[in-house]
C-alpha cells in the first residue's frame, strides 16, 4: 500500500466556513480510507486521497479529476438528484478558492460536490436504532431489480463474471489480507475463509459460466451496504457511492452486489431483514439461481469488509481511537465469513484456577508450550500494570497495596482485554490467574461465549504439605513472578469461592501433586473432546 498526504492547505481551506459560496455553518471533517468528505451547510464535498491500495491508484492528481468524474456519471443512475458537479480547488491571485473545471488557474485538488442528505436517514443508523422494518428493505430490493435490469451490460462487462475474473478477486482479498493473520485474524480462521471460497470455486465452475449465460452479470454498484443507503421518509430510498474506481468491482453477477447488502443485515443482527430482501428480489426479478451462489458471495462480501477494515486501521490520517474500532471491525467481518464459509476449527478460553503453590501457573505453561496459544498471567500482567519488572518481588500484605482490591480488579480488566482481543481474531488464549472469585469465572465464560469460543475453566489443586513445600522452594530461591508466600495461604483459603452450577458445568479439576506429563494430558484430553485437534497450533 502506497499513502500520501493530502496537501494539507487544501484540507486547511476546506475546513473553514468562508471557503464556500454559500452558508456553510460548521463544517465537519469525515474520512474513510480513501476519501476526505466535507459537510458544509446544505453540500458535501468529496475529495480522493492520494493513495495505491492496489485496486486502486488515485496518486496522480489528474486521475483524481477523472475519478471524480466518473463518480459522478455512475452515480447519477441511482441518485441523480445528489451528485451535482465536479469542482477544482484552485490557486487564484487571493488564494485557494473553488472553481469550475474549465476556469483559468492552478488545480490543487479536484472534489465532487453533492447534496448533503439528511444523516439521522442513513439505513446504518435507523439499523442501529432498530427503525428499519420489512417494508424498507422490500422497496429497497425492487429498486435494485429495477436497476439490474436496467443496468449495462455486454461482452466487457460478461468478462467480470467469468469463474477466471471471479477467482481472481477472490485471490487477490487473500492475497491482500494475508498479513493481517494474527491482527485482525487467526491463521486457522483466515485459512478457513480461503479454503471454502477456493474450494466453492473448484466445485461449481459451470454455475459461474451458467450465471453470465443466463445475462446477470451486470454493471452494478459495487459497494453496497446501509452506510450507502439513505431512507428519507415516505420517499424512494437513495443509493449513493458506488465503485468508480476499478470496474472489475462494479462489473458483477447482480447476485454479489445484493449479497452485500444482505451480509449487512446480518451484520447488523437483522437476518429476518436478509431474508425479507432475498425474499422480494427474487419475486421481483424471478432470478431462482441467485441462491445457489449467495452463500458464496456472502462470504466473499464480509471477507472485503474485513479488508477494507484493515486497510483503515493502518491509516495513519485517522485518530487512534478509530483505527482500534476499524480493527475491532474487520475482526468482527472475518469472524462472519467464517461463518458463511461453514465454521472453522473451534478455539478455546482456558483459565487456570487455583490457590499459590498448586502448580497452576506451571500447568498453565506446559499447556502452551503444548499448543502454542498465548498465555496471560495475572502476576505478570499485574507487576506490568504497576510498572515493575515480572520478577521484582512484592511483599504487600493480603488484600493491600498490589494485591489491593482496586489493583487486583484492574488486572482481571486488563486480562479480560487481551483475552478478548485474542478471542476475537479466532484464536486460542490461556488465561493464569487465582479465579477465587466466581463472578470473575463466570465473566470470563460469557467473554468465551460472545466471541465463539469453546471454554475451559481448570482448577488446579494440591495437599497443604505440598503447597507449603513448594512456597518454599519458591521463596528461597526467588525471581518468580508470583509473591505468594506460606503466612498467605490461609486468608487466601478462607476467601475462596465455591463454583457457581454453571462454571461447575465447564471445570476440571487436576491434582497439581501429580507428574507433569499426567496432568498436562488430562487437559489436553479435555482439550480433545471438546474439538480440539491434536498437535501444536499452525501459525501461533
């Protein structure tokens, strides 16, 4: 990926009310990853930013002018009302100023100018607030069937379509979201994605073929989901910003530009709204095949959202607070492709639980040198969060200071984040801590369960004798990330918690006195049970 800077002189004067020949009030900066966007009074400015992502190059400033065209002829088929003229940014004897095209001097920059719509309107919003019903999406599906059936189409455009097109976006998604494994996704997750689409396409090349015979290769939209989407009350619904860019994206079957649409829905958490559209389109257009491919295209649109999300999260022109949501985003459409694509292998939340000196912590290790999985330890997170090294020893009293209440509840937090951030991805994370308390086991199932995973509390116990034995040893030798020390035992005895029916239902309990080997293939084999394959993790 190539990215340069926007000349900041032009942002500068775009951002102040003056600039503009008409009331503008204030004006708001918006970006994605390839646009700045303007909100001025009754107007919106949208301006290219000068960036290579590969599919697209908009570096040079006279492809921007072109882009900024072409932007504006496609997208008059469906909002003509809203895309008004392209504009230069111009530097004229007073300074940078607005003009047209054609007037006398030097071009900075070229935008496209457009009539604001109304943002409490805008479908991904009214899907948020739970104010988009069957009938929007109904009318929403007989206008895009009037559109495809309306829309060019041809020999050029046939070529998209064909399997050999189709499988090279398909190739170049993975190609270009390979290095976000182990970011925004689990190797074992994007490889499950890949091996679906990949394999889809081996299995049913002549139904691609069937579909651009059948003439629903069309020159679409491109990029359509509820953020593209206005729903102004009691009028047709607007669809605006489609795909100028690279026509390999606009040109396609009609059946992978509704899925878009569709997968948001799901996105949203609207599946009765997918199948209300699916419904009415296929009434509409009497196009029966579109289901042997939409689960297909489905994956593949979350699949370029997850890109697209990742392409976000590295730019550098956007706050930090909004590329980690961008990440959290693209995490969020892998794990959706991955469902479309039939699941994936399943991924764990184990916590290691127990009093000092049982062995969990040493338990908690092997089990990661068996797995490869990520191991959080709340005596390491907890020195961490204080600013001291893992091995700089505490000797604060039970329940103060560092092993205070507000210290030991701001390391759960912390342990929890990363759990989450791990979980997220598809991957599997072991998580070392005491869990003396069950409502922080019982958190930390409900993390499992949002984020899909399978999960596993291990509670790891031993005789006093032992325990005493091996504090010890600990204490005389010293460097150990853990402070826990024999005059402890007791108040963190009398503390402990029986275990809730429901962390009952997800506990193993392993005799840390046993030999290493014994104990570690007890939880491997729990491990096994509940699906986990044999042998150390790929990719971890």
């Amino acid at each position: 990926m190539k990215q340069n800077q926007t000349d900041p002189q032009v942002l500068a004067a775009l951002a102040r009310p003056d600039f503009y020949p008409h009331p503008a009030g204030a004006v708001e900066h918006l970006q994605t990853h390839i646009s700045h966007i303007f909100l001025a009074g009754d107007f919106a400015y949208k301006l290219k930013k000068p960036v290579d992502l590969g599919f697209l190059d908009f570096t040079g400033l006279e492809g921007r002018r072109t882009m900024c065209q072409r932007e504006l002829l496609l997208n008059r088929r469906l909002a003509p009302s809203v895309y008004l003229e392209v504009l230069a940014v111009a530097q004229g004897p007073d300074g940078l100023a607005l003009a047209p095209l054609e007037a006398d001097g030097e071009a900075r920059e070229y935008l496209l100018k457009m009539r604001r719509l109304d943002q409490e309107r805008m479908m991904d919003r009214l899907l948020e607030q739970g104010k988009v019903g069957p009938d929007e999406v109904r009318a929403l599906a007989r206008l895009l069937a009037a559109f495809y059936d309306r829309a060019e189409r041809g020999p050029e455009v046939d070529f998209a379509g064909r399997p050999e097109q189709v499988r090279l976006n398909v190739e170049e998604n993975f190609r270009q979201a390979h290095d976000y494994q182990g970011i925004s996704v689990s190797p074992a997750r994007w490889e499950a994605i890949r091996d679906y689409s990949l394999g889809f396409m081996r299995e049913h090349w002549e139904l691609f073929n069937r579909r651009v015979a059948g003439g629903h290769i069309v020159d679409g939209h491109g990029d359509l989901h509820s953020g593209n989407i206005n729903l102004p009350a009691g009028a047709e619904p607007v669809v605006f910003d489609c795909i100028e860019f690279n026509e390999r994206f606009r040109h396609q079957d009609a059946a992978c530009d509704l899925a878009f649409l569709a997968m948001d829905l799901d996105h949203h958490g609207r599946p009765d709204l997918r199948a209300a559209l699916v419904e009415e389109y296929l009434a509409v257009s009497g196009d029966k095949g579109l289901e042997e491919v939409l689960d297909f295209y489905l994956c593949y649109r979350a699949m370029v959202r997850a890109k697209v999300y990742g392409f976000m999260h590295e730019d550098p022109g956007l706050e930090l607070a909004e590329r980690f949501r961008d990440l959290d985003r693209a995490r969020a459409y892998f794990r959706q492709a991955a469902g479309y694509a039939g699941g994936e292998p399943p991924y764990f939340l184990v916590c290691f639980m127990g009093m000092m000196g049982t062995g969990k912590s040493y338990l908690a290790r092997r089990l990661a040198e068996a797995t490869g999985w990520a191991r959080l330890s709340s005596d390491v997170v907890r020195k961490q969060r204080a600013g001291l090294r893992p091995s700089q020893a505490s000797r604060d009293a039970w329940g103060q200071g560092l092993y205070g209440s507000e210290a030991t509840e701001d390391t759960y937090a912390a342990l929890w984040r990363r759990a989450a951030s791990r979980l997220a991805m598809g991957d599997s994370v072991i998580v070392d801590a005491s869990f003396r308390q069950d409502a922080r086991r019982e958190r930390f199932l409900a993390l499992a369960q949002e984020q899909g995973a399978e999960a596993l509390l291990v509670e790891v116990y031993a005789s006093r004798e032992v325990v005493r034995r091996r504090l010890a040893r600990r204490e005389a030798k010293g460097g150990s990330a853990s402070d826990g020390r024999r005059e402890l035992m007791a108040a963190q005895a009398a503390s402990w918690e029986k275990a809730s029916p429901g962390v009952a239902a997800r506990l193993l309990r392993v005799d840390g006195g046993l030999e290493g080997e014994v104990k570690l293939a007890r939880v491997l084999e729990r491990l096994e049970a509940m699906g986990r394959a044999g042998g150390k993790e790929r990719g971890a």
